[in-house]
C-alpha cells in the first residue's frame, strides 16, 4: 500500500524538529528522518500496530516509536499519516477536538 502523510502529520515533523533542535542540533534532522522512515515502513506491515480504541469504526492505528507516536489510518488503496505526537500527550483529544 501506498503510504500518504498529511499536511498535519508534517506540521508536526516540522515541529519535532525544532524542539529537538533547541537542545540537540545535530540529532534533530537524524530523528525526524527517523520518523519519516517508520511512516514509510508500514506499507509493509500496516495492521501490526493497535487500533486506537476511540472511533472503532475507522482503521486507526498507532505506531510507537521512541516516545512518539504515529497515528495512520489504513484506507483500501493507501495508509494516510494523520498525526504525529509526543507520547505524553492526549493523542484522542488532539485528533479528535470536537469530541
């Protein structure tokens, strides 16, 4: 499957790197392509990571990496990154806000 990564995923790459370039300069561009890498790789294996519990009625998954998550929804021709977020932070409230 082809994997797409939204406009918001990619906000939120941009942002990751910017704070990991405040303390770490030289790490943040090797991480975030590190991120990028985990998004790609899962055309290979997109239904091995856990649904999210939140809206059972799309295929939406998390990926753990480090301390981060990626979210993605698996479609029936693509796998569409929709967010990346800390761990820490309340990925159902952040990609659901109206709920």
């Amino acid at each position: 499957m082809k994997v797409i990564i939204a406009r918001e995923a990619i906000e939120d790459l941009v942002t990751i790197g910017e704070y990991i370039a405040k303390s770490n300069p030289a790490r943040s561009d090797s991480f975030v392509e590190e991120l990028y890498e985990k998004c790609f790789a899962l055309s290979e294996t997109p239904y091995a990571f856990q649904r999210i519990a939140h809206h059972t009625d799309r295929q939406i998954r998390k990926r753990p990496y480090r301390r981060y998550l990626i979210l993605y929804e698996i479609g029936t021709t693509r796998i569409e990154v929709l967010r990346v977020f800390h761990g820490t932070q309340n990925y159902v409230k952040l990609l659901f806000p109206d709920d």
